[in-house]
C-alpha cells in the first residue's frame, strides 16, 4: 500500500512540477512580448538577431530543403507506382513541403543551429553576473537580451520556409524530370495546379511559431541557468531538445486547427 500512495505522490509531484514549468515559461514569454509596446526597441539586437537566424542559417536549411525534396520524389514514385499513381508525385512532393516538412524540418534546424547559441550566451551572461549588471545599468533584461530574439524569431523563420519551400519543390522537380523521366512542362502543371493559397498559408503560419518557440526556449533556457559551465552546458541541450519537441507537438496542433474537417 505504501508503495502505491508513494508512486501516486510521484506522479503527482511530476505534473505539479509541469504544470509551474508551463506558467514559468507562459510568463517568461508574456513578459518578453509586452516589451514590445514599450519603448525604447534595440533595433541593432534585433538586426542582429534576425541575420543570425535568417540569412546565416539559409545555407543549412537551403540543403535540408533541396535533398529532402529529392528524396521524397523518389520514395513517393516507387510507392505510387505500386497503384500506377506516378502522375500524382508532383502532387504528393508540393503538399508535404508546404504543409509540413519545409516549416518542421526548417524548424528543427534553426533550432539546433540558432537556439543553442541563444541558451550558452545568455547562460554565459548569467553565470558570470552580465544580466544583473545590465540591472545595475538601470537597462531592462528582458527588453535588451530577449525581446528582441522572439520578435526576430517570429519574423525570420518564416521567410527562410519560404525559401525552403521553393527549394524544397525544385529538388524533386530535378529528381523526376532527371532521374524519373517526367515531363517538366507536366510536372510543373501538376504542381501549380494542385497547390493552394492554404498550403503555404499554414506552412508559414507554423514558421513563424516554430520561429518564436525556437527563440523562447533558447532565451528562456539561457536566461535561467545556473551553475557555472556545466549549467550553461545544461541550458543548451535543454534549449535544443525542449524546442524540438515543442515544434513536433505544435505542428500537430496547427495542422489540427488548419485542417481537421
């Protein structure tokens, strides 16, 4: 009996600790975010920011793209062939760019690339006492060190899905016109006329809270580290992992209120 009561307790202490987590964080971004309506604004962070996670993570995102476009025109021929449904890879390979793997996989990237750079400098800045000196300089934290990295995120991630997008679709255009034999005129017909508004509409939307999840976390991470090195070491990965499955779990989230019939 008392291992049961001692497991329930468990339990109960695991959700109680999940549940102040969430609100930490709920009001750690509610507060980044009211900064934005109270000035002053520092722009230059925010340019920094947002080349930091748009134009210096184009070239990786730009590859995840390309190849897997190219490897889901081929694995999406060898399939459909089975049912001799070859004309519908355009189709299949447009769709789940657009919808899915452009803003996920975009959004996976950046966060290893982007959100454990923000979690190690801003777990740099806590543990060697540069945020409370930033307080002693009557300068606001929050609006000087985060503030300006969640707007950056919201903004930038969904231009680079943009782009994603694009490259996403040329890659497998080249695999079946190159390597499958497809018709090009074909393929782009079937594409342009299978895509809709909606499509690139929900990918971008989930950028752009992929983006700001991405800089939530590595803000969030960094901002409440604590113990010296291995703190800032800790901070990372928790930015990095936490993100990740923020993404996985919002996508499905969004795509529930884009598309649930």
């Amino acid at each position: 009996m008392n291992a049961l009561l001692d497991a329930v307790a468990a339990v109960g202490r695991a959700l109680l600790g999940a549940c102040r987590l969430i609100g930490q964080i709920a009001l750690f971004a509610l507060e980044g975010l009211s900064h934005l309506a109270r000035p002053p604004f520092y722009w230059r962070l925010f340019l920094r920011a947002f080349l930091d996670i748009g134009y210096y993570s184009l070239p990786v995102v730009a590859l995840t793209a390309i190849f897997t476009g190219m490897v889901l025109a081929l694995q999406s021929a060898t399939g459909l062939s089975r049912f001799n449904a070859e004309s519908a890879v355009a189709n299949l390979v447009v769709l789940s760019i657009t919808r899915e793997l452009g803003p996920v996989l975009a959004g996976l990237m950046v966060a290893g690339r982007v959100g454990a750079a923000m979690a190690a400098e801003l777990g740099t800045m806590r543990v060697t006492d540069q945020i409370d000196a930033l307080t002693t300089l009557s300068t606001n934290p929050m609006k000087y060190l985060v503030t300006p990295r969640l707007l950056a995120g919201l903004l930038a991630l969904p231009l680079l899905v943009l782009v994603a997008d694009i490259l996403g679709v040329l890659g497998g255009f080249i695999i079946a016109t190159v390597k499958l034999g497809y018709n090009s005129g074909v393929y782009l017909t079937n594409t342009l006329d299978f895509l809709q508004t909606d499509d690139v509409v929900s990918g971008l939307v989930k950028a752009a809270m992929f983006g700001f999840l991405v800089t939530l976390m590595g803000c969030y991470q960094g901002y409440n580290s604590r113990g010296g090195a291995q703190g800032v070491g800790a901070a990372t990965t928790y930015a990095v992992v936490s993100a990740s499955v923020l993404i996985l779990a919002f996508d499905y989230v969004l795509t529930e209120l884009f598309f649930a019939r």
